[in-house]
C-alpha cells in the first residue's frame, strides 16, 4: 500500500556554523564526529491506510567524521502520542522499511540503538523553532538572516542530498541540551525546512 507525509523539519549537528556534512555527505564534519538530531514534524500524513497527522518523530545520530564511510548509530524517539498503530506506521516510514529517502540511507547504519516513546513538544515561531523531547532533548534554533537582506527572507542551501529534501534554510542553535540512546552534544548548526514532502 501506499503512503504520503508532509510537515516541517529542524535539526541541530555538533558541527560549527553550517554543517560541511549537509552540502554532502562526503565531506568531512568540523570535529571527530558529527552528532545531530533530526526532527520531522509531521503535519499531515496517510500511511497504508493510518493517519498521522499531528505527531513527530525524532531520531539522533552518530557518526564518523566523514558521513559515507558508515558505521551510523542511531537512536529514535516517536511521539508518545501516537497510537500504537499509528507509531508502528511511523517507524516503517522513519526506518525506511516502507521505502522513500530514509532507505537511502539504511547501508549507512550500523547500529540501531533502539526506539523511545516520549512526549514531543514542536513550537515554530517566526524565525525561530524549538524542540523538546521528554527529559532528553531542548533546543532552540533561528533562521540565518544574512546582512543586509532587506527583505528578512534566510539564507538557503540548496540543490543537496538530504532526506528532508534538496532545499534547506541555513540556521543556528541559541539553546541546546542533547542527551539521548548515549549520544550527548551541545548543538551548534543547525537547518530547518517549513515543508518536506515524502511519498512511496
């Protein structure tokens, strides 16, 4: 059967200011590694049948410095609002079991450390978006605007490989506190985008 989702994306890494991993994977991060949480807020959502709208799902990530030599550890929370049902749909969707981007990126994957139901807390406010997941995860990101943009509009990247698409709006984290399946960082870059649209 067939699915679609659709929502907004934020997501905060270790790297400093822009991340070198999101313009491509086979760059190397600022540090040893590169330690990021992603965040798919999902607005709206059909899954073989199943609706989730309204819930989120997070995963945080581990990595070599260098993206494309592998050996990913990843940890995953689903919105502890989901029914049992809707969050078994979520995970074949997040995991990549049911197909779309996140397949792509299942060779890169070592190790699962495992899923985590917790209560996820979105709140987008202009510019700005913050994240809470249960006692683990608190971060606030803003939307680059460049100097002297008169308009307001942030800078983007775009034209990438990325699972929330080939656009993504360049931001900084202004709080941050992660500690999650092992993984803790203070985040430093960041990304956001007010659309990802996924479908297999």
């Amino acid at each position: 059967m067939s699915w679609k989702v659709t929502g907004s994306y934020f997501e905060t890494c270790s790297c400093n200011v822009v991340c070198p991993c999101t313009a491509s994977l086979a760059l190397g991060a600022t540090l040893d590694r590169c330690k990021v949480t992603l965040v798919f807020n999902v607005h709206s959502g059909d899954v073989e049948g199943t609706d989730v709208g309204g819930l989120t799902v997070a995963a945080i990530v581990d990595t070599p410095k260098v993206m494309t030599d592998g050996n990913w550890r990843v940890g995953v929370f689903i919105d502890a609002a989901a029914s049992d049902q809707q969050a078994e749909k979520l995970g074949g969707v997040f995991s990549g079991a049911l197909g779309g981007p996140m397949a792509a990126l299942g060779p890169l994957i070592s190790e699962n450390l495992g899923v985590q139901r917790a209560p996820i807390e979105v709140r987008e406010d202009g510019l700005r978006h913050s994240i809470r997941i249960g006692d683990a995860v608190d971060f606030e990101i803003e939307d680059v605007v460049p100097f002297g943009v008169e308009t307001g509009q942030p800078a983007k990247l775009t034209g990438i490989f990325h699972p929330a698409g080939s656009e993504l709006t360049v931001a900084r984290a202004t709080r941050s506190k992660i500690d999650g399946f092992g993984i803790a960082y203070e985040g430093k870059a960041a990304f956001s985008t007010s659309h990802f649209s996924w479908s297999a």
